[in-house]
C-alpha cells in the first residue's frame, strides 16, 4: 500500500452549502487559487539597491504589469513569487520619494508579520547607467504593501489526517459490465449505564448491533446512478423490550447537463426510532417509538464558474407506528406530519481567498391530524455570508441571517430569531486537524403542547492519524433545544473519544468511550450516561 504521506495530496476545497434553515449540505465549490510558491531570486549585479519580497498575488500582478525584468551584465532579474523593485540612492522627483516610503512601509510592515525580506545595497559599476523605473511602479509597491495579505508559504495543496490514514475498503463486485456491488458489514458491542437516560431508575445492559450495508452503483462515463440498501439490529442482553429492527433503502441519480451544471435526484424509505431521553422519545412506552418516513428532493447544481447556483426541493413524510404502555396500544397518529422545503443559493468570489454567499429558504409543516390543537405552519429563512481561506491552514464559513415560522394557531407565538451557520477547519499539521461547527434549525416537534422545536448545536472535534492504519478522534458538543409555545427547554452535553484501525485492507477495528448530560430544566428529564463500545468493519 502506498505512503501517502510522502507527498502532497490535492486538497478540494468544499462549499458548505449553508442552509437557511441553519443546518449544512457539503457540496464542492471551485478550487481557490494557488498560494505563492518558493523561488530562488538572484540579485542583479547592477547599479541599484534592491528590495525582495513575497506579496500577494495582487501585488505580483500590480508590480510585474509595471516593472518587468531589467537587463544587466549578469543577465535579468528573476520575479517568481519575489519581486525586484529597483529605486535610486538619491532623490529625484515625487515617484523616488514614494519608493523609499514604499520601502520603509513595508519594512514596518514585516516586524509584524514573518515575511521573507532581503535588503542588498550594491555600489555602482564604473560607467554604468541608472535606468528610470516605470513611474507606475512605486506608485504599484505602496498600494500593495498596505492591502495585500500576508504571503503564507505553506502551500493550499496539503495534507490532512483523512489523506494520511487508509480505513479498510473493498474494490467492489463487477455484476456487469457498467455494474458494481459494494457490500460492507459492522458490528459492535456497547456496554451503556443508563439505557433508558433516567436518572431516577438507572439500568445498564450490553447491546449487540449488526448493520450489513450494500450499494450498487453504475460505472459510466457521465451520470451516475446508486441504489443503497441497509439495516440496523439491535439485540440486548437483559432488557429485551429494547430490542429493535431498522432499516433504509435509497435510490440516487445524478445527471450532467453540461460541464458544469448537474441534476441530482433522490428518493427512499427509513423506519427508525427514537432515541431515548430526546424530544422524540415517550418516555413510559414498553418498547422505543417507531416511524416510517418517505423522503424524496431534487437539486440543480451550477458549479464553477464565477457565479455559483444550486436549487433544491425536499419533501419527507413521516408516520409513527402505534406502541404500548404498560401492555395497553398507544396511538401515536397525532405526531404524523408532511414537511416540505426548497432553498435556493448563490456564490460569487470577491479574491481569490474568499467568496460570498446569499441563500433563501421557505418550508411548509402540515400535521395529519389536527385535533385536539392545530399545529400547522410554514416559514422562511435567510442567510448570508463568507467563505474564506484565512491561511493555507485554515478555512472559515461564516453566515448570520433571520428566520421565522408562523402558526396557524394564534394563541402559539411565531418564532422570530437570529440563524447562523459557522465552520472551521484547522490543519496544523499534516497528521492533525481540528474543526468546530455552529448552526441552527427549526424542526417540527412531537409534541401537542410545542409545534416547533428550535435546536442550536455546537461542536468541537479534533482528528489525529497515527500512521496509515490508525485514526483518533475527540469530540466536544452542545445542543441546546427551545419547546416553542412550551416553557421546556434542553440543554444536552456530550463528548466522546474514538479510535479506528485498519488490520488488513478490507477489515478493521474500532474502540470508543462517550458520555452524555441532559439538563431538562423544570419540564424536562434530568439524566447522564456512559457507553463503552468495541466493533469490527468489513469492506467487500
């Protein structure tokens, strides 16, 4: 298996699709232009004293436009990434003074910021002949030591943990000619403390998971085509009203229009549970809450170019299976609802180290059943924003906007509220890398005393590869969810530690630990737990 960590990986720079709504699409966007790259400068044996410096590549094109390469006995001036900028030892006119300020400038400039300065003052030759620069040129050099950006000499094209390590994969099965099947399974034992999240009555047990996964998927030229099929069982030692069977199927097509316009279309059917102690769980049933949901969308993409677009529509339906308590039916058809969405979205760059983004959604939640309280409403949201590449190292997206839902129960107060959307990634090095993230949504709640449910998440995540075969990883999160209409109000921690290691090429190993804090305020549930957790992976 090849070291990759040999040589740099090409790094494609993701558009975080922010979503009005708060939540995050990945999507790619155009690669941003290449960082300055090292290049040995010799100094011209000439008459004049000369300054290098690493500018931006504003300042190369101001200056390199104005101030090309002189000739002299020894040959020209090489201008790759550093630039000669010649000026007399004596003062002229206007165009010499403001080379010396040009100069001082920066140096001020470079007793901040580590840049790469040379300063050579070489005599003049017997004989020999000042030429006059271009008069532009001084004028070039101090408008670009005072805006330009710092030159990193770090290049864009580095590498990641996720470039380091190799999990285990499969080449896939070739059923026919444009055919593959991928199947994969993974199974896990977890040891949790609080299984049903009280704190009241604690009961721990351990749980077997086994989750066979399999994917077909066209092998053309152009458009792709995916059927993706999995499931999700859940088999408990002790408490066996626990136990429980999920699954989802999925049919994906992407079609491409043109060079860089695409169609994607989506559709499929989940049957999932609650988890335990969320907003979605009744917290007395004999067995987790259970529902069907088919989902479908439709997304155009345009990507690029200078201007970026991309339209989607979503709908999702979703209905709950009935329960009991204490061996009684439960019926749980109040909770089911219809939620349709569309958002659209455009980018533009304004250098390139940055692009702004503008984004509109509306939605649209419709509950089956109406009584005994109506619950429907619909909102829209915008957002707006910047994505931008502070260093090589690091990316920042950042978006602030407003979002609002209306019922059409007057008596419930309509959401109006700041949305947001932050995302940093940080590589220090090449086998470290450090993420935080922030976004709120508004989902529609389970609840008849809430129609609305307003979540804010924070996390933080640090990822580190020990070689090929292993990946750490370290997370720290906060979700914070308002009850709207209700006076409830969670506030949930969690963090957790994971390592993954390869053992052959299609066949690895994973270990993790995870703690978890509900603070439920006077209406909610109080509860903490620990899971501990050992599985295996396999890919075909």
């Amino acid at each position: 298996m090849p070291n990759r960590g040999s040589y740099q990986i090409n790094k494609v720079t993701s558009s975080h699709a922010t979503s009005a709504s708060g939540s995050a699409t990945i999507s790619p966007r155009a690669k941003l232009r290449s960082s300055l790259r090292a290049c040995s400068s010799t100094p011209e044996p000439g008459g004049n004293s000369i300054i290098q410096m690493a500018l931006s590549p504003l300042g190369r094109r101001l200056i390199l436009s104005n101030m090309p390469g002189r000739k002299s006995q020894a040959g020209s001036v090489r201008t790759c990434g550093r630039v000669a900028i010649p000026f007399k030892s004596s003062v002229t006119s206007i165009f010499d003074i403001l080379s010396e300020i040009s100069a001082l400038t920066f140096d001020a400039f470079s007793s901040l910021k580590p840049q790469t300065v040379r300063a050579i003052r070489i005599k003049p030759l017997p004989g020999q002949v000042r030429t006059k620069p271009k008069q532009l040129g001084p004028i070039a050099v101090l408008l670009c030591t005072l805006v330009s950006r710092p030159a990193f000499a770090q290049s864009e094209e580095i590498v990641t943990p996720f470039d380091l390590f190799e999990p285990e994969r499969g080449e896939g099965i070739r059923i026919s000619p444009n055919l593959l099947f991928f199947p994969s399974i993974e199974s896990d034992a977890t040891y949790d403390d609080n299984v049903y999240n009280n704190s009241q009555s604690k009961l721990d047990d351990l749980v077997l998971s086994f989750r066979p996964r399999s994917t077909i998927r066209t092998d053309l030229q152009r458009h792709e085509f995916s059927l993706t099929s999995g499931a999700d069982i859940r088999r408990y030692a002790d408490i066996k009203g626990e136990n429980s069977e999920q699954f989802d199927i999925q049919g994906k097509g992407r079609f491409d229009l043109a060079e860089r316009t695409e169609v994607i279309v989506d559709a499929g059917l989940r049957r999932g549970i609650e988890q335990r102690g969320t907003a979605g769980d009744q917290f007395l049933t004999d067995e987790p809450v259970a529902f069907n949901r088919k989902f479908g969308g439709l997304r155009v993409r345009r990507e690029g170019g200078f201007l970026e677009l991309m339209a989607e529509g979503r709908i999702a339906e979703t209905r709950y299976r009935d329960t009991k308590i204490n061996g009684l039916p439960f019926d749980l058809s109040e909770r089911d609802s219809t939620v349709t969405r569309a958002r659209i979205r455009s980018s533009a760059p304004t250098s390139h180290y940055s692009r702004v983004f503008v984004e509109a959604s509306i939605n649209k939640v419709d509950y089956s059943n109406s009584l005994p309280t109506q619950r429907d409403s619909d909102g829209y949201g915008v957002l707006a924003g910047m994505l931008l590449r502070l260093t090589s190292l690091v990316n920042l997206e950042v978006g602030v906007g407003y979002m609002r839902q209306k019922f059409d129960n007057p008596s419930v107060k309509d959401v109006s509220d700041v949305n947001f959307h932050l995302q940093v990634e940080w590589t220090p090095r090449a086998d470290w890398q450090i993420t935080a993230a922030a976004d709120r949504v508004i989902d529609p709640s389970f609840r008849l005393d809430a129609p609305a449910i307003v979540h804010s998440d924070f996390s933080l995540e640090a990822r580190k590869a020990l070689g090929d075969r292993t990946l750490v990883s370290a997370e720290l999160g906060i979700s914070d969810e308002k009850y709207q209409g209700s006076g409830r109000k969670d506030m949930r921690f969690h963090a957790s530690a994971r390592a993954h290691y390869r053992l052959i090429d299609n066949v690895g190993l994973v270990a993790g630990v995870g703690w978890r804090k509900q603070d439920g305020n006077a209406l909610g549930r109080d509860y903490a737990g620990i899971t501990v957790t050992l599985g295996v992976r396999a890919r075909f």
